[in-house]
C-alpha cells in the first residue's frame, strides 16, 4: 500500500473544536496519537469515509486503534445512514435517520431564521 499526506477542505476552528472534545472526553490518558491527530483521524473518517485500513495506515496505528479513534463519537457525532446501491435501509437504519432528522430541524430553523436578518448581511466585524 502507498501512502500520502492529504489536506482536508475544513476550518481550522472545527480540528480546534474537536480536539477539544476528545481532550475533555477522555481526559489525559496515554495514547498512541496526541489529540489534535486524534481529532484528525476521526473528522478524517466523516469526512472522506476512508476505511479503517486507510487510516491506520495514513497515521501510523493499527486497525483497531483507528476504529477506537473513529466510533467514540458518542453524543457529539451523529451521521446518517446512506442506502447502499440496490438494497433498502432496514427498518431500524430508517428509524436512527429519523430521529437525527427530528433533532437537526430545530437548529437548521434557528440558523435559517439567522440568515434572514438583514444585520448580517453587512456585517463588517470579524465572525473569530
């Protein structure tokens, strides 16, 4: 397997956020990575969908060490499932969807209803 360096297209502040949280999270336990490529390795896994192999390979751990970087999400990361090419979701994949879609629309409203005030069309300060 060849291995490369990518960049990730996210803001600085998310990989900043995150680390964040995985610090808080699991506190000051010694672990293969720091933080920051913990975060890394995880935003790395929702972002690109890279298999588990892929990662370990691109951070230098092995596959279990990977998955345990990537499905500690816990509460703070929830994405949907996607239906595979010429099957249907299951009943219980179709029932986790909707209860994430429950919980996203308040907050999807809330910014949407923010997009539309005109005071942030104009706004000159800096969002930082």
């Amino acid at each position: 397997m060849v291995i490369y360096r990518a960049s990730l297209d996210l803001p600085h502040a998310l990989v900043e956020w995150v680390t964040m949280l995985v610090v808080t999270r699991e506190g000051d336990r010694r672990c293969k990575l720091r933080p920051s490529q913990r975060a890394m390795a995880a935003l790395v896994y929702l972002r690109d969908h890279a298999t588990l192999t892929k990662i370990a390979a691109g951070f230098g751990i092995s596959e279990s060490t990977a998955h345990a970087y990537t499905s500690g999400g816990g509460p703070w990361v929830a994405t949907g499932i996607k239906r595979r090419p010429l099957q249907d979701l299951t009943c219980t994949e179709k029932t986790l969807n909707r209860a994430l879609a429950e919980a996203r629309a308040p907050v999807e409203r809330g910014v949407a209803g923010l997009k539309s005030w005109r005071v942030f069309r104009r706004s000159r300060c800096s969002p930082n």
